[in-house]
C-alpha cells in the first residue's frame, strides 16, 4: 500500500500509443522529499549545462550533474560528460527507484530548475549512449512543475504535474515516438531537483 499517495494507479499508460509512462505519485512523506532536496542541493557538484547548437557553444542557466558507476560517459548535445562517483543519498534513491519499478540502472543526471523560469524545450532522450527502449525513471524533488508529451507524429499532447517527491517512469518505444518537455513559467517561484535514473551501455 502507498501510504502517501493511495489514489495514483502505477500501472496506468498516460500515453495512448507508442510507448509507456507510468506514475507513482508521492512515493515518500513530505519530510523525506524535503530532506533529500536540502541534501540534494548542498552535496551534489551543481555546473551549468553547456550544449553545443549550430557550432556555438550555449551556457545554460539551469544546473546539472552526472553521476553513475566508475567512468560512465555520457554525450548529449554534442558535450561527453564523465559519471562522477555515486554519493550515499543517490545510491539510497536509486535503490527506491529500483525496488518501485522493477528495473535496474547504472547512472543519473540530475537537473536544478532554480524557478519557473528555466525549463527544458521538447526533446527525446534517444541518444546512441542509452539502452535502447531502455527505462528511464525520473524523481522530482522541490517545487511541482507540469511535464508534457508531445507525439512526433501526430502531435498529440499529454501533460501531468509531477509533485514533490514523486516517481515517473518512461519505458518501451516512448522516447522513439514521443517528445517530452518541462514548460516554463513565471508563476512559479521556488526550486526543483529532478533525477533521471538511466542505463548506459
């Protein structure tokens, strides 16, 4: 039984087609959450993200950081980034990650949203570094913030708020058919971490 969130059916497809994405809702109490994004946001080794668009070189404002089992790389936006060591906070979140879902991975970026300001344009995490049709599991800390869908074909939209320490999941073909995307905006205020667990081959 969730003692947190009872109503949220984690079986459920919020995709209609195309691929797979289920939601855990809050799998920990508000004092857990809280507690993991104090330490989240004082011990992870936070860097601007630089990705590389037409040839020039673009500093975002939004954080990141890459962490996963010893010399991990990872290339995205055409930068290659070295896993740093795992800390004991994200080997205990990987392990609730894992025992959730079912799955198993070997490394995670984490992003820091400092507002509703920063967000993330529509994209797939399709990249040649990842399992294909692997999981990607996301947990999200800090601020709610809606996270939308966008089918590449079609372009039919699916969007859900993802709450305070809760738990997504992306499985199957999701990243082949859809986009994914964390839309900005100005009435949001405060912070949010969010931690994507994936599998590098």
């Amino acid at each position: 039984m969730d003692l947190f969130n009872n109503e949220t059916d984690s079986s459920y497809n919020y995709l209609p087609f195309d691929g797979i994405v289920n939601y855990y809702g809050k799998i920990m109490s508000i004092k857990e959450a809280n507690h993991y994004f104090d330490s989240l946001l004082n011990t992870i080794d936070w860097r601007n993200d630089q990705v590389i668009i037409f040839g020039k070189l673009i500093v975002t404002k939004r954080k990141i950081a890459w962490y996963g089992d010893t010399d991990l790389k990872y290339t995205y936006s055409n930068i290659t980034r070295t896993a740093l060591p795992w800390t004991p906070e994200l080997l205990a979140l990987k392990r609730i990650t894992e025992e959730r879902t079912k799955e198993k991975f070997n490394s995670c970026l984490l992003n820091l949203y400092h507002s509703g300001n920063e967000g993330m344009s529509w994209h797939s995490d399709d990249e040649k570094d990842l399992k294909e049709d692997g999981a990607i599991a996301s947990l999200s800390f800090g601020e709610e913030r809606k996270f939308s869908f966008k089918h590449k074909e079609t372009k039919e939209k699916v969007s859900l708020t993802l709450e305070n320490g809760s738990l997504l999941i992306m499985k199957g073909a999701t990243q082949e058919f859809w986009l994914h995307s964390l839309p900005p905006s100005k009435l949001i205020i405060y912070p949010r971490i969010n931690l994507t667990f994936r599998t590098i081959i």
